[in-house]
C-alpha cells in the first residue's frame, strides 16, 4: 500500500474516533441529565460549551498545524482530547461538565483543519475531494457506531465508563500517528521505496496564485462567503451531534432499544453520502470544472434536505421521521466533501488555516442550534419546533452555495 494511502488510512480511523468521542455525550444525553438534574435549557449549554471552543479555537489550531507541522501538532491535539473525554465520566455537576466539555472542544477542534493540511500535502487537486469524502464518511461511521458502544456500556457499568473506554482509543491514535507519520512524500526517504512524490502537485508546490495568501484571504469575498454558508449548513448538521438521540427519545418516543438504531442510521446514511460526494465532485470537477463540480453539487444537495427537514417535523409519527431525518443527513452530507475541498482550492498551501476559518463559521452557527433548540424545546414543550428553523437555515446554505465560485477563488483573486 501506498504511504499516502495508510496516512489516509489513519486520517480515517481518526475520523471515526473523533465522532465517537463527540457524539457520546449525546447519546448518553438522558441519562447524564436525570443523573446530574439537568433541564433541556441546562443541557443546551452543556452541548454549547463544547461547540463554543471548538469553534473559537479552529483558525488557531489550523495555524499551528501548517506553522508547525502536523506530526506533533495532531498528535498533541488527540492526546488533550482523549484526556477531557475521560475526565467527562469524572464530571459530578454542571459547572464541572461545563469546564470540561469546553477544555475537550479546544482540542478537537484541531482535527479537521488539520487533516485538511495533511490531505493538502499528500493529495493532488483532483484527488482531494474523494479523500475528504473518506475522511468524513469515517467521521459519520464513527457517530453510527456510537449508539452500540455507548448504550450496552451504559447498561452494564453506567455512563462514566463509557467516557472512559473512548478516552483511551485517542491516546493509542496519537502514539502511533507521532511514530508513523512524515509530512510530505519528498520528506520520506528514497531506501523506503516511496513512489507517492511522483506527478505530486501539492499545495506547497503550486505556483498558482491563492486568495489565501498572506493574510490576503481575510479580505476575500470568496472566503467569506464560503464561511457564512458554512454557518447556515452546519446549524443544521450540530442538531443531529447534539439534540438528536435526546429528540428521537423524549421528543418523539423511542425507547432505547429502539434508539440504537433510530440514531445510526441517519449516520449510516451520511457516511454513504459522503463517500458518493466525494466521487462525485472530483468526477463532475474534471469533467465539467470546478464551478459545476464543487457548488451545483452543494447548493443542490443542501435544497432537497431542507424538505426533508421539513417534512420530518411536519409529518407525526416514529417512521416518518425517522425515514426522513435518514434521508436529510446522507443529502446534506452529499456536499461536504466540496465544501472541504474548496478549502484547498481557496487556500492552498494554508488549507489547514481557511478550513479553521470555515469550520469556525460552521460551529457558531452549531452553538446557536444547541441554545435556540434548548430555549424553544423548554419554552414552547414541542420537540418539532425547532426543526422548521433548522429547514430555514439549510435553504439559506444552499442559496449562499449557489454563489461561491472556486475557480475565481483559485485562479483570478490576487490579495496581498
């Protein structure tokens, strides 16, 4: 196997331990609040706590990862993550759970950008879409696999443990990552046999202008724009890491023998479209450009799962939403890959800094869905509220999608 096929390799794997260290919490979500005496408006915070962080620390993160290379800086990160995971089963009131799931978003938060700089390094442009896909189909398999390990783990020893278990998945992640991984296939060398450095046109190597060059990227409209779209699409996406399982339960009546399934086969559906995105929009970027591959794509994919938002808190009953939610997360998904790919087509060599950036966006727009969902659930007692307004800002992505043009981005802006 090719090196830059096991670095991918353990970029997936980190995605899906990501996702379970993440989506935990919220699976455990009932429990901790009967057990801890939390309100739906308490527990909002909690959820936003760690959002709040995670985002806040996404351009700083990035930065480090393309500043001081992504060996060390990814191995650190993981290894901090794992530890606040743990400490979550230690948490006895909501102050300390506050503390602690924002200290745990500060290291997650490097994960994304900064596997976006590995791919930048590692991937030609035509190959970066299909490995973002891989990458966050690993991260919504990881949400899938959730349920099974957390709720049998809850039943036999209770919550705490289960924070415990994941914990100690990133601490063996992290040491292998430090001990395997080089940055870039020129660095490896030759008595390994590494062919990956031939016909590479990484980001570090183009000559192509970047609107993110220098700090010029902050004045990019491109940028922007690709950030505010990200906001509105990601207040849709954090409902399903964070309000979800508690929905699917208090607000629509599984049980938890039915909620094992109920939550992983939304995220079974999503790891699929983002596995088919990724294809598709390096297929359709050769084959039409850029303009038609990345966006027509996006804005497409985020329309038709606005209608299948609404029509999961319009139709009543336990199939129909499940059936639709299922089918709203793999649509949505659909675009991901494009929109990380766009990173790199923006920002090249600092992909890991314009992906920060993005995700940033996206994660405020997740902080606003988890207060919003808590504050309409507690003050109106109807679950399905909130799911009209989560179909309003998907329509707004899928609008804003509409108008980002990467090639404009990747070959025409020149800000210095």
């Amino acid at each position: 196997m090719k090196r830059k096929n096991i670095i991918l390799t353990m970029l997936v794997i980190l995605g899906m331990v990501t996702f379970l260290d993440r989506i935990n919490i919220s699976v455990a979500g009932s429990a901790i609040m009967s057990d801890l005496q939390l309100s739906p408006s308490q527990w909002g915070w909690v959820q936003s706590a760690f959002i709040l962080s995670y985002g806040l620390m996404q351009i700083p993160m990035g930065w480090l990862g393309d500043r001081y290379g992504h060996r060390s800086v990814l191995a650190m990160i993981v290894l901090w993550w794992s530890l606040f995971t743990a400490f979550t089963g230690m948490a006895g009131s909501l102050m300390a759970l506050l503390a602690i799931r924002f200290m745990f978003g500060i290291g997650e938060a490097g994960s994304s950008p900064c596997s976006t700089g590995v791919i930048s390094r590692w991937f030609s442009k035509d190959e970066v879409g299909k490995a973002q896909g891989y990458v966050w189909a690993a991260s919504r398999l990881g949400g899938a696999l959730t349920p099974f390990v957390v709720i049998p783990v809850m039943a036999w020893v209770g919550w705490r443990a289960a924070f415990y278990l994941l914990g100690a998945l990133g601490v063996v992640w992290a040491a292998v990552w430090y001990w395997y991984y080089r940055p870039t296939p020129q660095s490896i060398p030759a008595r390994e046999g590494s062919t990956d450095s031939k016909n590479m046109v990484t980001a570090e190597d183009s000559s192509e202008p970047s609107a993110a060059s220098k700090k010029g990227w902050v004045r990019s409209p491109q940028v922007w724009l690709l950030c505010v779209m990200y906001f509105f699409y990601a207040f849709g996406s954090w409902f399903f890491f964070s309000w979800f399982p508690t929905f699917m339960e208090l607000g629509r009546g599984f049980d938890r023998s039915e909620l094992t399934y109920a939550v992983a086969v939304p995220f079974v559906m999503s790891m699929i479209g983002n596995i088919a995105g990724g294809h598709l929009t390096d297929r359709l970027s050769r084959r039409y450009g850029l303009k038609t591959g990345r966006k027509a794509l996006g804005s497409t994919s985020l329309a038709v799962s606005a209608v299948c938002m609404f029509l999961a808190a319009f139709i009543p009953g336990k199939m129909a939403v499940f059936v639709f939610l299922s089918l709203c997360f793999g649509i949505f998904d659909l675009m991901l890959p494009s929109a990380w790919a766009l990173c790199i087509d923006i920002g090249g060599r600092r992909a890991g800094t314009i992906s920060g950036a993005m995700n940033t966006a996206g994660n405020l727009g997740g902080f606003c869905c988890g207060i919003l969902f808590g504050q309409l659930v507690e003050s109106s007692g109807n679950y399905n509220l909130p799911l009209y307004m989560i179909a309003a800002m998907l329509l707004i992505s899928a609008a804003l999608f509409s108008f980002i043009n990467p090639e404009k981005s990747a070959k025409l802006e020149k800000l210095n």
